[in-house]
C-alpha cells in the first residue's frame, strides 16, 4: 500500500509542477519578448556611432542634421507606440529610418575614417545587430511566438528597402541603378517566402555576382559591414521560414489569389514593362561591344527565343489568372462549411494546367539566362539590376506552379444510380411492391439521392447526372450512360482522374446488379436483366485502354450482397478499381436488418461533416463497412501531362508562330529527373505488399473523401 501511494503521490506532484509550469510560460513569454529589441537597440548604437565618427571626420552640417533628425523620429516612434498604441505606424517609421541610415552608412564610406577605431566597432556593432537577430529569429520560431501571414513582404522588409533605396540619393548619378537593385533584392526575398523552387540558388546568384560585379562597377568606396547587415537582417526570417512554416501552398499565396482580376491584370502589365525594360538594356551590347561580327548573331537568336518564350509566358500567366478568378467566385459562392479551395482548384484542373505551365515557366527562366549570357554587359549596372527584376519574377510563378501541381488534387466525376421500385425473389423474379410501401421507398430514395448530391457538391465532384426511376433502370439505359461516364474528359482535354459510379438498389444473390428489363444474353437469373462485375469492367477498359491516362474507377454500392463485387475487385490486376460497400451483421430480429439507404447516409455524413460521430468499430453494429481495391490500386498517381496533352494545351492558347517551342516543353519535365528510376519498381512492389497485407482503415482517394472499413 505504501508502495502505491507513493506512486499516487509523485503523478500528483509531478502533474501540479507541470500546471506551475504551463502558468508560467505566459509571464515568460512577457518577458521574452524583450529580446527582440535587443538587434534594433545594437543597431542604433552603432549608427549612432557611425554618425559621430563621420561628423568627426568631416564636419559636414548635413551629418549632424540627420543625426538630429534620426533622434527626433526615433522619440516620435516611441511615443506613438508607448502611449497613443499606434504599434505598426511607429514600427513602419523607426524600420524607414532604420534602413535609411544603413545606407547612409554604407554609401558614405571614406578612406579617411575607413581604419578608424570607432569606425571599426562600429562595423562589429553591425554584424553583432546580425547575430542577434538570427538568435531572435530563432527562438521565435522554436517557440512558436510568430504567426505567419500570406504577405508578400513583412512590415520591416519593405520599409527598410524603402529606408535603403532612399538613402541611394547620396550616390549622385548611380542612384537610380541601387534603387532597382533594391527592387531586385526585395523581389528575392519574396521568392523565398513563397517557398519558390529556385528561390534560394537564385538569391545566392545574385547575392554573389552584386559582391563581385555589381558595387565594384558603381566606383564607389561602399562599407562591406554596412551592406552586409542590411541585407542579412532581411534575409534570415525568409530564409528560416522555408523549414520552419507551416502554411499551405494556398495559404502562403492567399494575399494573391483573392486579389480582384484588375489587380492581378496590371501586374501581368508591370512584368509585360519590366521584360521590355529588360530586352532594351540587353540590346546595348550592340553599341558596347566592338566585335559585332560575334555580338549580333547571337543575341538576334537568343533574343527571338526570348521573346517567344516570353510571350507564352505572359499568355500563361493571363490564363492562369482566369482560373483563379473563377476559383475565387466558386469559392464565394460556397457556404462557410464547404469552403475549400484547393478542392475548387482541383474540380477546375488547376493541377493539369500548372504541370504544363511549369514546363514553359522553367524554359522561360533558361531563355532569360541564355539571352543575359549573350548580352551580359559587367559595366552596365542597370542591365544587371533589370536580369535581377526579371528572374525572381520568373521564379516566383514558376515556384507558384509547381506547388500547385504537387499539392492540389486530380480531377473527379460522379453518376449515381437509385433503383428503389422492385423488390426480388431468391430466384431473381420481379415482385410488384404494394402503393404504400413503393410510397416509402421513393422517400427513401429521395433522401439517397440528396445525400450523394451533397456529397458530390461538398467534394466538388462533377456531377454527370443522378438517375432514379420508379419503374427500375433498364441494361441498355445504364450501358449508355455508363460509356458516356466512361468516356467523358476534362474541359482541358485529359480524361478525369477519378470516375465515381455509385449504384443504391438491389442485387442478385450471385452478386449480379438487379436491373429493370427482359433477360438478355449472358444473364444466369431468369425473368430479369443484371449487370455483372466483368461486363462493367468491359465497358471500362474500352475507353481506358491507354494506361498512361492515370483514370481509375470507384464503385460505391448500397445493396446486400456486395460481398461477390468485392471478393472479385481484391484479384484485379491491370486496371486501377476500388469497391466501397458494408456487410450486415447477422441477426435474427428483422427490425435490425439495415435499410435502404442507411449506409450511404452514414457514409456521407462520414465524408462531409468535420465533427465526426460515427465510430465504424463499435460493437454490435449491424452496419460494417467494408472496401476493397485492386492489386495495382498503389501504383496509381494523378494524370500528368503527356506529350500530346502539351501540344493540345499549346495549340488552344499560344500563337500559331510559337508551337515549334512544344518540343522544348516537352523535353523538360518541369525541372525534375527521375534519377532513381531503377528502384521504381521495389517501391511499387513494398506498397502492394503493404496494402495487401495491412490494409488501412481509413484510404484516402486524394478528392477530399475516405474508404473505410470496420476493424475485424
């Protein structure tokens, strides 16, 4: 007894430590926030510094006037975030200056005061601000103190570079081409916020070639420590932010996305002015280089290219716009319980369309380097500023593309069939129902198609049509509609990933669909038609004959007897099949037996509403749900993009003179090589065996709805 007391004794002092604890952190997190004033506070003093140091030197009045002015903004600051709780138009002002005298320390550099002591720990201040901002940036993170937005740029980024590019005045006649390299620089540390593809190659490129190339072209004496903390104070939180946040794709472009079309037209119009911009600068190699017998040659080839290759570029960009346009309008049409836009993104073939468009924005990437490789000019600081506007750009969408086309979901289609009228005989003859009870069923029925209409609409599966017919459905009725489900694509051209056929009625008790209809060949129940596993799967393969199609096919049924469908779907091989039904628990009281219509109802329930109460384990069910796939079910993924999906999507929205490029496209696989292809087939052979031998509960289709089956 003594021995369990006193285990009783440490939980219930151990568990009252913790609650001490948990109370705790508030006041420590009060606390802890102080630390971020530290970096702005180092660095204040080391401007501070700076000032003084070059005032000693000079003595100009201009110094000490924007010492004077720096002391009188930083005390509004201050008051305007101590007592008037204006916290981001103080921090907006103190972030303006900040950047402002950064660059005047850097661009006001002499050789005078360059080795002098306080100059000296001034640039140590400076890198010691760097430090101490990436301890901060640090625990903010591992601590969970930060709260990540879909902002293009932080309030500090943009008023710093605002700070910086101002202070390039004092340059004289360079002050235009730091300016764009400020725009540049900007633009860089939105790629990397995006979690761009190339976003962190690209911003060392060009961190590395503006060291080398950029400020010593400028023949100016630049401080290395002052520049070097501006720019490492602004690049650590994106930089740390591609490990540590944990935002969505379309979360982290939500700013964009529900942006209006204008919006989202003239920035197309500033990158339209920007590539012109850039293809001008480009051209005065012409009038730089001598030996033009080399010059003009090549960049008349590679400028051509460019500008093909830029011209689909922006078509794609406008097309792209479109869809998310109509995105955005579905999405506000939805009610607050069915908004979801990646599953508006993926019933409007967004991820079809950003596979190709990947292609075609990395090839525009490689013109652009191409033509700058050609036309390079180390002299001319605003080509190199314009390369540096551009590429990010590029980077951006082309990052934005490839997000999208891994993370939104493939493309769905959905028939439902109801034939509730007839009742059958073990034998398979069609009994007449009396009017009261064909009165119940057709309300019956009337509930099963409202609960697969709202299932199709709450997952955004494309409806192809719900039948139900008192008088039963017919084999020729269904084969018809069936090949035409079969048969149905995409407005963008691909055949639906997914092809939903759902089916609530009655079934044969050797595993044959009841249907409506004299006999037919083939049919082993006498008086009445019927729909075998094999004639189905028939009519599938004749419009899914090419594999690299990627479509697979879901049968959901609501019938007794459904064990035969998915005995059979577990020994498919060759085609992509998955069954989903329910097995009824054997009981002897027929008031238990499950109702027409009673899984699908849960089942629905079960794929629609967030607050889950179904608990398909529980004991005593009479319902248990059961699903099965085929032996290749793990090997399927979603359509990608083939060759003749490339030159159709080129042909509805390029120019006629720019389809010779689709080979280019073609031949770049969006950025990706399979280097490990090798291995392909063990990995698809370890997933089989882990579907075949521990099949989940819970199977995800990728369309935002679930298999399930009751444990056993």
């Amino acid at each position: 007894m003594y021995r369990y007391r006193s285990i009783r004794y440490f939980f219930s002092h151990a568990s009252a430590t913790l609650m001490f604890r948990m109370k705790e952190i508030s006041k420590m997190h009060f606390s802890v926030r102080y630390i971020s004033f530290l970096p702005s506070l180092v660095l204040l003093v080391a401007i501070s510094l700076g000032l003084y140091t070059r005032w000693e030197a000079t003595e100009e009045v201009f110094v000490l006037m924007v010492a004077m002015a720096g002391l009188f903004v930083f005390a509004i600051a201050a008051a305007l975030h101590y007592y008037f709780s204006m916290e981001y138009f103080s921090e907006s002002l103190a972030h303006l200056w900040f950047g402002c005298l950064l660059g005047m320390m850097a661009f006001t550099e002499n050789e005078t005061f360059r080795y002098d002591e306080k100059e000296e720990v001034m640039n140590i201040l400076l890198m010691t601000s760097v430090g101490l901002s990436l301890f901060w940036a640090m625990v903010e993170r591992t601590c969970n103190y930060i709260k990540y937005t879909s902002k293009l740029l932080t309030n500090s980024e943009l008023m710093e570079t605002a700070g910086f590019a101002t202070a390039t005045i004092l340059l004289g006649q360079k002050w235009a081409d730091v300016c764009f390299l400020s725009v540049a620089f900007a633009l860089g540390l939105i790629a990397m916020r995006k979690k761009a593809l190339l976003a962190v190659p690209h911003f060392s490129v060009f961190l590395a070639l503006s060291v080398a190339i950029f400020f010593p072209a400028l023949k100016k004496t630049i401080n290395p420590y002052a520049a070097s903390c501006f720019a490492g104070r602004l690049c650590i939180a994106p930089l740390l932010d591609i490990y540590f946040s944990n935002l969505t794709t379309v979360e982290r472009w939500q700013w964009y996305i529900f942006q209006s079309k204008h919006v989202k037209r003239l920035v197309i119009l500033i990158t339209v002015v920007v590539d012109v911009t850039f293809m001008v600068f480009s051209g005065m190699i012409v009038q730089r280089f001598q030996e033009l017998f080399f010059v003009i040659p090549g960049f008349i080839i590679f400028g051509i290219l460019w500008v093909c290759f830029h011209i689909v570029f922006i078509v794609t960009c406008w097309v792209f716009s479109r869809k998310l346009n109509e995105c955005v309008l579905v999405y506000k049409a939805y009610g607050e319980d069915t908004k979801n836009m990646t599953r508006i993104m993926a019933s409007k073939g967004v991820r079809h369309f950003s596979q190709i468009s990947e292609r075609l924005a990395l090839c525009t990437i490689f013109s652009t380097w191409m033509l700058a490789a050609v036309s390079w000019q180390a002299t001319n600081t605003m080509f190199f500023a314009f390369l540096f506007i551009v590429l990010p750009v590029e980077v951006t969408i082309h990052g934005l593309l490839h997000d999208l086309g891994k993370s939104v979901g493939g493309t769905c289609i959905g028939y439902a069939m109801v034939a509730p009228s007839n009742s059958y005989s073990p034998e398979g003859e069609v009994i007449l129902l009396p009017s009261n009870a064909l009165q119940e069923y057709m309300s019956q029925s009337t509930d099963i198609l409202n609960s697969m209409q709202r299932f199709f609409t709450q997952h955004l599966v494309e409806t192809f049509g719900c039948d139900y017919s008192t008088s039963g459905l017919t084999l020729e009725s269904v084969e018809s509609k069936l090949k035409a489900l079969f048969e149905r694509h995409t407005p963008d051209g691909p055949r639906f990933d997914s092809y939903v056929v759902y089916y609530s009625g009655h079934m044969h008790p050797g595993g044959d669909l009841a249907l409506s209809g004299l006999k037919t060949a083939g049919d082993t129940m006498p008086g009445t038609a019927s729909l075998k596993l094999d004639t189905l799967l028939e009519w599938w393969r004749e419009t899914n004959t090419n594999s690299s199609a990627g479509s697979r096919l879901i049968i959901i049924l609501d019938t007794n007897n459904s064990q035969h469908w998915v005995r059979q779907v577990r020994r498919l091989d060759g085609v992509y099949v998955a069954i989903q039904s329910y097995q009824q628990s054997r009981t002897d009281d027929p008031e238990n037996a499950t109702q027409a219509g009673e899984f699908t109802k849960e089942w629905v329930a079960y794929n629609c509403s967030d607050d889950i109460g179904i608990n398909w384990g529980a004991e005593g069910r009479t319902l248990r749900a059961v699903y099965a796939v085929s032996r290749c079910w793990t090997d399927f993924h979603f359509h990608s993009p083939s060759e003749d999906d490339v030159a159709q999507h080129w042909e509805s929205h390029f120019p006629r003179v720019t389809r010779p490029l689709v080979r280019v496209a073609t031949w770049c696989q969006g950025g990706e090589v399979e280097l490990l292809c090798c291995c392909d087939w063990l990995f698809k052979c370890l997933k089989r065996k882990k579907m075949q031998w521990l099949p989940p509960v819970i199977l995800n289709t990728g369309h935002g709805f679930k298999l399930v089956r009751t444990k056993t």
